[in-house]
C-alpha cells in the first residue's frame, strides 16, 4: 500500500500499527484488515440510513389539510 493512502486516512491507528514491532508482511495484514473493518462499518451505516428512509417513506402519514 502506498503511503499517500494512509496519509489520506490520517488515523493513529494507522500509526501505532507503523510504530509497533512486526515484519513487513504482518504490518501489511493489520493495515488489510483496518481497511475491511472501515469498509464494513461505512456498509453498516449506509445500510442503516436506508433502513431509516424506507421506514420513514412507509410509515409517513400523509398530512391533512382542512
């Protein structure tokens, strides 16, 4: 992985895993999976807030008007 990646990422996570003591190949494993948990958190909370919509679009009560 380059390294304007994980400059663009700007976590200090991203940094303690360059600080700690570990092989390259390890070191490239913890980043792997850094990057698979933020994909699947952003999928999560995506997935959340179109859970939310389509319940708000079914649920809404049309107004009336008198």
């Amino acid at each position: 992985m380059s390294k304007d990646l994980e400059i663009k990422f700007g976590s200090v996570i991203y940094d303690k895993i360059n600080t700690v003591r570990m092989s390259e190949q390890e070191r490239q494993v913890a980043i792997n999976a850094m990057h698979n948990a933020d994909a699947i958190v952003d999928t999560l909370l995506w997935l959340s807030q179109k859970i939310e919509q389509l319940g708000a679009a079914l649920f809404l009560k049309p107004s009336i008007k008198h």
